[in-house]
C-alpha cells in the first residue's frame, strides 16, 4: 500500500512541478526577470510555511551544519534563477527532457560529492529508462 501511495504522491509532484514550470515560462514571457520569478516563488512558499511554524509550539530551528545549508540554499536559488532564464530562451517541451537528465549527472557526481557508488544495473536502469 506504500507502493502506491509513492507513486501518487510522485505523480502528483509531477503535474505539480509541470504546472509551476508553465506558469513561470508565461510570467517569463510577460517581461517578468527571472529573479523577479525567483523571489516571488520563494516568497509564496515562505508565506504559506510561516502558519505552519506559528501552530506548532516550541518549533526551533536547530543545526550543526549552518554554513552547509546556507551553501545549499544559495546553490537551489542560483539553480532556480538558472532554470527560469532558461525556460525563457526553450520551449517548455525542451526544458522537460533536460530536466529528465538529472539522474545522469546524480550518478555521475554521486561518488565525489557523497562517496557513494551506483551498481552497474543502476546505471543501466537510468540510462534505459532516458
């Protein structure tokens, strides 16, 4: 049953992130900058977690690693400003098949960043499945 909860919930991430992608290569087109599209995307998403942290008593931020995460928030938002420039210059369709790449270059750098190793059946699986 698990099974099939991932599956629609990964479905439904699907359709989810196609329509963001739509609605922001239209905002791009509408003389909306790609930071612009940025900030207003990480903006709606703050104002719709901030309930979310003012429900839940003694809700703290902790971490061991700051400097890692302001690391990999500042690489998510350079890669999302990234990702609407280049919605802008594509056709949506081209953008989609390039976003299906990813799990190419997550095994590819998966050994230097993480150390860990992909089976040759991983790599088989992935590239078949592209």
């Amino acid at each position: 049953m698990n099974y099939i909860k991932g599956i629609i919930w990964l479905i439904l991430s699907l359709i989810i992130g196609s329509t963001n992608d739509a609605i922001m290569k239209y905002l791009g087109t509408a003389s909306i900058t790609p930071w612009q599209i940025t900030f207003f995307r990480y903006l709606s998403a703050t104002i719709c977690m901030v309930p979310l942290f003012l429900i839940k008593k003694n809700f703290k931020i902790k971490t061991n690693t700051p400097l890692l995460h302001i690391t990999r928030g500042s690489i998510l938002m350079l890669a999302m400003i990234l990702w609407n420039y280049g919605l802008n210059l594509v056709p949506l369709s081209t953008a989609t098949l390039l976003s299906f790449t990813v799990p190419i270059f997550v095994l590819t750098l998966a050994p230097f960043f993480l150390k860990e190793r992909s089976s040759w059946q991983i790599w088989i699986a992935t590239l078949s499945c592209f």
